[in-house]
C-alpha cells in the first residue's frame, strides 16, 4: 500500500498503510463503511492481513445498546453529517434529513467488545435484522428500513387494517389488541432492485403480515384456527409459516391457499410431562442449503414473569468465569435445554413429518429478534478454555422486542452435543435499555452494491495513497469517529485532507482550544474498573473534553504502563518509575531523557509513580516535569529545556546535556516548597508555596550560582495556590494567587450540575479573591528593586494552569459572562483557570474557573471529579490545546 507523506522520511503518518490504520481506529461500522468508498480500499481490505484483526469481520456478534449509557447530549459519537444521494430517483425526505450516528456496542463471542456507530434512529426500536438491514420502529408508522453501513433508509408503509395506540408495539384490529413481535427481513432490499422489492413480515402476538415493495399494501394473512398467540414466521420457498408458543406450525400460499396447520409441537413425552415446553420459545429457521424448515425449541430459559400452576425452572449457574469483559455462566444438565426438527416442506398436503435433528454438523445456528442466522462456525481454544463460538450449537437471544422481563440468561448457547453443557451471559450490566439485543455479522462483503456515499458502484480513487478518492462526506464520516491524534495524521496525509478537515464545518473537532486531558470517566469508580480494563477505554485511549463542546477520544498508545509528569504543545513529558522521556503526541517520537544524577539523590523504588530521596536528607518528592522549550526538527530534536520541580530542590536540562541541580541557600530542615517554576529568557523561576517568595537562576552560568529571591506581591495570613507564567509577549513574568482552600459555611458542599455539553459535573462556589501580578525580572533585578505590578484585566486571554506549561488563549470570540448569570458557557475570556498542580493530584482536587472581574456575588465555577475511586486513575487531568499544524508542516509542497 502507497505511505503517506511523512516526517524526516519515517513513516509517522499511517506506518501500517492509511486502510489498516484508520480502520483500527474507526468503530466497526465506520470501518466498513471505509472499506466501501473507494475500489482501492476495497481491494486492499480484502487482501489485508491486519484489518481482520483489528475489527470483528464475519464474526457473529450481538449488538446492543452502549453499557456507559452516555445520553446523546453527552455522547461524543453523536454527530451530525450532511448525506447527499445522487441517483436516478432521489429521496428527498432522505436528502433533508441530517445523517446521525448512534453509538452502540458489538460483543463478539470470544473477543472483547467493539464500539459500533449506526444510523440513528431517533425514538426509533430495532425490530429485526438481516445482513446489512435492520428494522426501525418509530411512532405512528414511522417504519423503516435502514442500511448501517450507508444509512440508506426506506419507509415502510402502515397497516391500513390495524390501529396504533400510544404505545407503538400495540395495535387494535376488530377490538383486539396486537402486540407487536418482530420484524422478519426475509428478503433484503439490494442496488439491483433499485431497493424497492424486498420481503418483510410484520409478526404479531395473534397476526402475521406480509409486505413484498415498499409501494404496495400490507397483506395481512388471517387465521382462523389459532388458539395461541404466535412466537415467530419465515418465508420458506416463497411460502409463509409461521410457529405458535405452543409449538403448531402454519403455512400459508398467498397464491392460492392458507392458513393450513401443517403440525403440532413435536415435544418428546420426557419434556412434556415436566411442562417445561410452557417455559420455552419456539423459532423457525432454514437449513444451511434452504432446502428443509428447521423448528428450533428451546426451555428453561426464564424471563421474571409468574409462571402460577407451573413448573417453573431457575437456571441456577453451575459454573461462571470472567472473559473478554464478562461473565460466562455454566449450567448444569436438565436445567436448560434446546431440540431441533427439520421437515422436507415440498409436500405439505399432507405434511410430512418432523425428523429430530441431532447434530448441525459445522454449523451453529443465531437466533433472535434478527432473521435466522445459520453459518459455519469453527471450534477453538483459547488459553486451554473452550471458546464461546462453537460448531453444533443454536445460540439464542430476545424473542421479541418490548419485554417487559429480559430473558436470564439474555445470551445463551445451547450446544447439541449430550456432553456440553449450556452457557449464557448478559450483554449489560442493568435492564434499563430500550433497544433489544439482536445478532448481527459486520461485513464490508456487499461493498459493492452500497450506494456510499453519492456512488451507485465503487470509484477507482487515485493520487499518492488513493486517499484522494475520499470525499468530503467521507471525510466527515471517518474524521468523526477518529480520535484526535488519527484525525491529525489522515489530514497529514495530502493537502486536500487538510483543507476538508481544518473547514471542520460541524465542528467535530475544536482545534486550539484548551481542554481537560484526562482518565475517560470509566476509570473513576471501582466498580467500572473491570469494564474499563475490557473495553475500547484502556489505558492508553483518553478523553480530550472541550469545556463548551462534547468530549472527544485520544489515542496515546506510549502512555502503556507510563505516567504523565507534564506538557507543553504536542509534546508530553512521562515517565515508567524512573525511566523518563518526551513523546510527540501526533508522531510518537520519542525522545529519552538522562538520569537524575546519583551523587544529588538516591532512586526508591514505588508502586506507580516515581520516588526519590537526597542521598544526605528527607524524601523529595517529584512534582512535575516543566517543558519550558520544545524540540523542534530544526534543532535536530535537541533544542529542548526541561525543569523536574521538586518540593525541596529543582533540577533544570536542556537538551544534550545532563541535569544541573539548581540550589537554594536554605539550611535544613528549612527547605523550600516549591509549587511551581518556569523558564524565561535564559532564567529559571520557582515559586515557594509558603509563602509566595519566588527564586531565580541564571541558566547561562554553568556553575549556577545562588539565587535572587523576589519577595511575594502579597504577605498576609491567607493561605494562597501560587502559578507562574510568562506573560503573552513572553518578557514578564506573572505570578497568580487564588485561595488554596475553597467552601461553603459548616462545610456544605454545593449539587452538581450536569453539562449536557460536555458530561461534566459543575458546581458554584462562593467567590474567592484571585490576583495575577507581573514585573519584568531581568531589569528589576538590575535596579535592585523588585515591584510587582497588579494585572486587573486579561483582555481577550485567559489563563489555563496546572501540570501543564501555562497556556495563555486569545478567546477574543469568547464572552467574558454569561448573558444570564449561569455558570455556562464555562469557556470565557479574562479568567484564570486551574487544574492539579503536581502528579499529586490528591492535594488539589477541583478545577476552577475564577473571572479577573467578577460581577457582585459571581460565583466561582468548579468542575467536579469523582472522589471515589479516583485515585487508582493514576493520572492528573491536565489541560491540552489539540492543533492541526503539525499536519500541515509535514505537507508536501504543491501548488494550488
């Protein structure tokens, strides 16, 4: 596969081929989605050897709602794109709609879970599905089926015999109330067609209909000998028949003859004298060549209800182990249980009979609200352990959509081998979800047949890597679904991405704006921790959360078992116990870093983070690494200066050379404190927490001599949180103060206040005094006379400061209040913002927010994180400005 332009000649941008790299990135569904907008992709998707590995492809999965039950306010998948359909005959409600993406989960059987954004469905139900189809229910009528992969829907018409009610699964025909069931795809709809001819069934609990295009009527099929309500229906060789919850077997010929009763529940005496077939569910399926009706029973499996006068039978778990993020759960024989009848349908009149089915060979049967899934399926181990997905097994899941009770257990796997016995798991942690998990193989096999988007066949693309055969709706569709660090590669990979990314018209995105780099909020609660270790939020995918605008993923793949001790533009300073190092976030350079010197302190050894000691003193303790200057090419990567602030003492390097030891003259125990330090104009500045005195060294002397010392700006009995950062002309130095302490009277803590905008929890305080002072240091210091100058206004600027280098942001588009008074927007010009000061988060817990010129009773704004569980996140949130130079510095050079 072609590379991508890239830095220096290495391949930083896609090293993997920009297919394999995006698509690992993407969800499932977009993936595939990818693999379908170009011939190039599609070639090469199916000759990749990585692709399949990085995504589920042709593996049964369930698909369900996403287990973080994030609202689409807060859900950072929940994006808007314009879809444009070009064709022979238009949709025009189709082309007004905005395309949205939903974020669910796919849970394969022996891998871990996989993100997966379909079209949204509004209030819309997931009624049924088959292939790349599913079937969405909204209310009144508002039927549809939708394509997920290109979002193509087509409306279903209603059923002029029956009447809707409030609740959209219920009906009234002839003073009879219908339950809705399900929806059958029985025929998908396909480019070939034009997408008008398909065949649906609309499966009531007492009516069957049946629907060919979607320009024609409902058909519904009447029944005049049915006692009980139906349980499922196929179409088999172009007849309908469908299953009752007591096992009888209907067909109708809608040519010529029906309803007939072809048989009833072939229930062996054993089973029937229990009752326990009163407790099953029966389904209808075709065998693997569609020659023979397959009836499928399964029992035992319970769903709440009260079953009076039965023999109710609770599936107690044998066995249970953890895999792949859940917990598989063993029962024991007798318990649960499943039988399979195949009948040859050629002779109906009279029928012939039901033949038990003891083995399905190769293959394993998918069952649910979606159409009969029957495929091979081949057997494995995994560590010594059987592995979900196996041969000669049926695999169920909900029978209907709407339940009042899931089934428990909600996934099982009924093997038809007499010595296994059956498992099942569940798909979430609560019932609480409106959509009803449903079988689902994501597949790019019907690629080119997909209209995606604007395209009635795949185009050939062309240009360095192909990349430029991606449109802009393409564009738009990955890019929303890429974290931030791949979103910055694929515009680096031709000028023509950039320019479609940097336009970011739906503001996927928000380039330069300072956010809250940070644990995703699956870390913050013990009880999570498991899911979180599992799921797509490991240990190196953090959330990157815009104070405005909705949270966004990042990808760092370098922080694996690492610390991040401080930033500063791309560049993160991290450690791995007392290995250090700088990495650009975008190209994962890495730069390693010296060894503190051994004659200055003696190395400990800790759990997570690092710790050190003075070879003739107490402990010290590591704050942050200050990445006063960057490195840049032009300085071969060499041109950086770094602090590592220490409580007691400092340590300043600049790039090629070793850690100097900057000293205080300060007689033990007496040290000082520090708090904070910077670097400017070839000095070294710290700051003592006790009492706001501010040090400075000259760098450019080797030998580092003593100090100067700059008496505080203020000297009172307040106890104060104590910045420093360079002004923004970079020559003064400023020094913030704000009250380390903040609360209410009797210790009152305020309510949280949810950001539908963002997902984070706000909370108002009463306002605390917040000064910023500044002087010129160099010339003060020639006078002798140090004299800090108080700063009453940022203008357009604002302060973000914390692990960070300080970041001062021209928010000139900003409002410096809220028009009425509210803590949002939480984005402002002329305020200071904080967050942790040191990797030892625990010492200063909240995020403020403090205005420079604050109206009467102004509170002071508080992004709350969780107390609980927080410190086994090990990481302190810090702010970070994403930016989309760097993609454009490594541009190839051509002419417009």
């Amino acid at each position: 596969m072609a590379r991508s332009i890239n830095e220096s000649g290495s391949s930083w941008v896609f090293p993997d081929g920009p297919l394999e790299e995006i698509a690992s990135r993407c969800d499932v569904i977009t993936a595939a989605s990818l693999v379908g907008s170009c011939k190039f992709y599609h070639d090469s998707a199916t000759q990749s050897v990585a692709l399949p590995a990085s995504q589920p492809f042709g593996m049964p999965c369930v698909l369900h709602t996403h287990q973080t039950e994030v609202p689409p306010a807060h859900n950072p998948f929940y994006r808007v794109h314009k879809f444009k359909q070009e064709g022979a005959q238009k949709d025009k409600q189709h082309d007004a709609k905005d395309r949205k993406g939903t974020l669910c989960q796919l849970t394969p059987l022996d891998r871990i879970s996989s993100d997966a954004v379909i079209p949204d469905g509004g209030t819309g139900m997931w009624a049924g599905a088959n292939g790349d189809w599913i079937a969405l229910l909204g209310f009144p009528w508002n039927w549809e089926l939708v394509n997920v992969y290109t979002g193509r829907r087509i409306p279903l018409p209603p059923i002029s015999e029956f009447k809707s009610t409030p609740d959209k699964l219920v009906f009234e025909s002839n003073d009879q109330h219908l339950q809705l069931l399900k929806i059958a795809i029985c025929r998908v709809p396909t480019a070939a067609s034009n997408y008008t001819s398909f065949s649906v069934l609309a499966i009531f609990n007492a009516a069957i209909a049946v629907l060919h295009c979607a320009s024609s009527r409902w058909t519904v099929l009447d029944n005049q000998f049915l006692a009980y309500g139906y349980s499922d229906a196929i179409i088999h060789k172009g007849i309908v028949f469908a299953v009752t919850q007591t096992g009888e077997v209907y067909a109708w010929n809608q040519l010529s003859w029906g309803p007939l009763l072809i048989s009833t529940a072939p229930i062996p005496p054993e089973l029937d004298e229990q009752g326990r077939y009163n407790l099953g569910s029966w389904w209808l399926a075709r065998s693997p060549d569609g020659s023979r009706l397959f009836l499928v029973h399964t029992w035992g499996v319970t769903d709440g209800r009260d079953y009076t006068g039965l023999v109710r039978i609770l599936p107690a778990a044998a066995t249970s182990e953890g895999r792949h993020g859940r917990t598989i759960r063993g029962y024991g024989k007798g318990l649960l249980g499943c039988e399979v009848y195949s009948m040859d349908t050629s002779q109906l009149m009279p029928p012939r009979p039901w033949r038990r089915i003891i083995s399905l060979g190769s293959y394993s049967l998918f069952l649910g609200v979606n159409y009969p899934i029957i495929i091979p399926v081949e057997d494995g181990a995994e560590h010594d352990r059987p592995n979900m997905a196996r041969s000669n097994s049926v695999y169920t899941s909900h029978h209907a959509v709407g339940l009042a009770y899931p089934p428990s257990p909600e996934i099982c796997r009924f093997s038809l081998n007499s010595e296994d016995c059956t498992v099942g798991f569940q798909t979430n942690i609560r019932w609480t979800w409106r959509q009803v998990p449903l079988w689902l193989i994501p597949s790019f096999a019907n690629a080119r047949q997909w209209n995606l988007p604007s395209r009635h066949r795949l185009c050939r693309g062309g240009g360095d890597g192909h990349l430029e055969a991606l449109t802009g709706d393409n564009i738009n569709l990955i890019a929303a679904h890429l974290d931030v660090t791949y979103t910055v590669r694929l515009a680096a990979c031709s000028r023509e991405l950039y320019d479609m990314i940097s336009k970011d018209e739906g503001k996927m995105h928000h380039w330069d704006e300072p956010c809250l780099l940070m644990p995703p909020p699956a870390y913050w609660f013990d009880e999570h921790w498991d899911v979180a270790r599992t799921s797509r939020l490991h240990d190196t995918v953090y959330d990157l959360v815009p104070l405005d605008h909705p949270r966004r993923s990042v990808a760092l793949p370098f922080m694996h078992d690492r610390k991040w001790l401080g930033a500063n533009g791309d560049w993160i300073a991290a450690a791995a116990h007392h290995e250090w190092c700088l990495v650009n976030v975008y190209t994962e350079r890495h730069i390693p870093l010296p060894s503190l010197p051994d004659s200055k302190i003696d190395h400990s050894s800790f759990s997570y983070q690092p710790a050190y000691s003075f070879n003739w003193g107490p402990a010290i303790d590591l704050l942050k690494i200050v990445i006063c200057q960057v490195p840049t090419k032009g300085g071969r990567y060499a041109d950086y200066k770094l602090i590592a602030l220490f409580d007691k003492t400092i340590f300043y390097l600049e790039g090629g050379g070793d850690w100097r030891m900057l000293e205080a003259l300060t007689p033990a125990p007496d040290y000082p404190n520090y708090c904070d330090a910077i670097e400017l104009r070839g000095h070294v500045f710290a700051v003592d927490e006790t009492d706001g005195s501010t040090y400075f060294w000259d760098t450019a002397n080797e030998n580092l001599m003593l100090p100067f010392v700059i008496p505080p700006p203020v000297v009172d009995d307040q106890q104060y949180a104590w910045f420093l950062a360079p002004s923004a002309d970079g020559k003064r130095l400023m020094i913030i103060l704000t009250v380390n302490k903040i609360g209410i009277a009797n210790a009152e803590v305020p309510p949280d206040i949810p950001y539908a905008a963002n997902g984070l929890q706000l909370r108002q305080y009463p306002p605390v005094a917040t000064y910023v002072f500044e002087l010129d240091p160099l010339s003060t210091a020639r006078a002798g006379d140090f004299l800090w100058r108080q700063v009453n206004s940022l203008s357009d600027h604002s302060l973000f400061l914390g692990l960070n280098y300080p970041i001062i942001a021209n928010l000139k588009k900003r409002e410096s209040k809220a028009p009425d008074g509210t803590l949002v927007p939480f984005m402002r010009k002329n305020c200071v913002y904080t967050a942790y000061r040191n990797i030892r988060y625990n010492q200063y817990p909240k995020i403020l927010r403090c205005n420079l010129q604050p109206d009467e009773g102004e509170t002071v704004g508080v992004i709350s994180l969780p107390k609980d569980g927080w410190d086994s996140v090990r990481q302190a949130a810090m702010w970070f400005k994403p930016a989309l130079n760097i993609a454009r510095s490594v541009l190839p050079l051509k002419k417009q």
